[in-house]
C-alpha cells in the first residue's frame, strides 16, 4: 500500500489537480484535515470508504490509522490543505512512515498563497519592484522560528512578503516592517482565499490593522506585504516578450524585419 500526502489546494474543489482526484477517488482510506479542507473535496471518496477528520486527532491517531491501513493493504489519501510541502506537518509524519517500512508519495497542490493572488487580481513579481517572493509566518502560540528567520530579516530584502499565521499580530507586522517598507507600503489581507465567503481587504502597513479588525477576521487569512501590491508605478515590461532580446524561442531574426521562424 502506499500512503498519498495529497495537495488538496486553497478551499475551492475546482482547484482539486486531476491527480489529486483520482486518488482521492480510489483510496479506500482518506485523513484529511477538516480544519482547511472543505468536505466537499472529500465527497469523492469511494462507497465504503473509512474517511475521517483529523482536525481533533493526534499524531498517533493518525498513524494508528495508516498502520491498521498497511495491515491490510490499503492505500490511504491523507489530505492536506493547500500544498503538503508548505507547512504540511508532513515531515514527522514521513519520519513515522519511514521507521514503520510504510511506503508514501507526495502530491503537489495549490498552495494558498497563489489563490490569494489570483483573489487581488495581479502579479506578485513586478520588473524592477519585486522579484522574489518570502513565504514566512508569524510564530504566536504555534513551533518557534529558527534563528535567522525573523521578520525584520526578511523585511531588509524589499522582497513581497506572504506572511502566515500573522493576522493577530498585525501590530507587530506593522512594527517591524514599517522601517523597511515604509508606512504607506501596500498590504493586502485575503481571508478563506478560494472560498465562497472569501474576503479580500486592501490597505497599507498604517491602516490595515482597523480594517481587519473592523472586518472581525481572527484566523484561516494571508497577509501580502511589498510594493508590487499597488498600483501601476510605471514599471519597465518585462524582458520575457521584449524584441530587442531574442532568445531560443524567439531567435534574432525575429526583430530583422520579421523574417525567420519564431516561437510563437
């Protein structure tokens, strides 16, 4: 039997992958995370199929249940929200897999912070303004951060910031960005990206914290931080489609009067 860390994206079905589904529609065993992972994604699951939340079980439980699944040769879907290899508790789950002789696979999905992009409707890496993307999270009640990793370090990177698990300390984001950022630097909260309540709310490092509030939003939201969050600053196009830069695709005798073949 195998064990599949499945990828089940951001909260909309539609964004379940085709693999992803397919699995999920075979396995006679699905865990998934009930917390993030709407039922519906879990509606597929085979006639029979033991399906249950794990938002109130421990490790333990969990793996007791794939290890009675391994006893009797059957595949379990163990789904996770967004994609597994970003803050998927899937690592100490392996570590028990591996130490039990217990085969797995890893399913990529989509992960939440390209939902909340597609939710404020543009790019996170704008030429000349932002090229890199940090995704990082707030420690609060949750694993410590390690050394090196602190916000303020991030913060001297210019870079656009996805920050998790920050929504109840946006005080302290505000804090430790504004030096870097500067007060009128664009933000952007998505609240349930992909979820028929989604919200979006717009604001920057000064102001977002009473929207927030206002808005009574205390859990399940990214926070986006960066100047490619605001408006059209005029930034160059990119050089991807640029004629004056040929490349494989696009060879030099493209830009001679159009002559010869191009890439499309």
């Amino acid at each position: 039997m195998t064990v599949y860390f499945i990828g089940a994206g951001p909260g909309d079905p539609e964004l379940l992958t085709l693999k992803a589904a397919r699995l999920i529609a075979a396995c006679p065993v699905c865990l998934y995370a009930g917390s993030l992972v709407p039922e519906e994604v879990v509606a597929i699951a085979p006639a029979g199929a033991r399906v249950l939340d794990t938002a109130p079980m421990t490790l333990d439980e969990t793996h007791a249940e794939i290890v009675a699944a391994h006893e009797k040769g059957q595949d379990v879907a163990r789904v996770h929200s967004g994609d597994p290899s970003l803050y998927g508790a899937i690592a100490e789950q392996i570590r028990r897999l591996k130490a039990d002789g217990i085969d797995w696979q890893i399913v990529p999905g989509v992960p939440a912070y390209t939902a909340a992009a597609a939710a404020l409707g543009q790019e996170l890496t704008v030429p000349e303004l932002a090229q890199s993307i940090v995704l990082t999270r707030m420690s609060m009640k949750s694993t410590a951060m390690p050394e090196g990793e602190s916000l303020e370090n991030f913060a001297r990177t210019g870079a656009t910031l996805a920050i998790h698990l920050g929504i109840r300390a946006l005080r302290e984001i505000e804090r430790v960005l504004t030096p870097h950022y500067g007060a009128d630097c664009p933000v952007a909260v998505v609240y349930r990206a992909s979820w028929p309540d989604q919200q979006v709310i717009r604001g920057t490092l000064s102001d977002i914290q009473p929207k927030v509030r206002a808005a009574k939003i205390t859990r399940t939201a990214l926070i986006l931080v960066g100047p490619a969050l605001g408006e059209d600053h005029g930034f160059p196009d990119s050089a991807l489609y640029d004629a004056a830069r040929p490349h494989l695709l696009r060879p030099r005798a493209a830009r001679q009067g159009g002559k010869g073949t191009t890439g499309g």
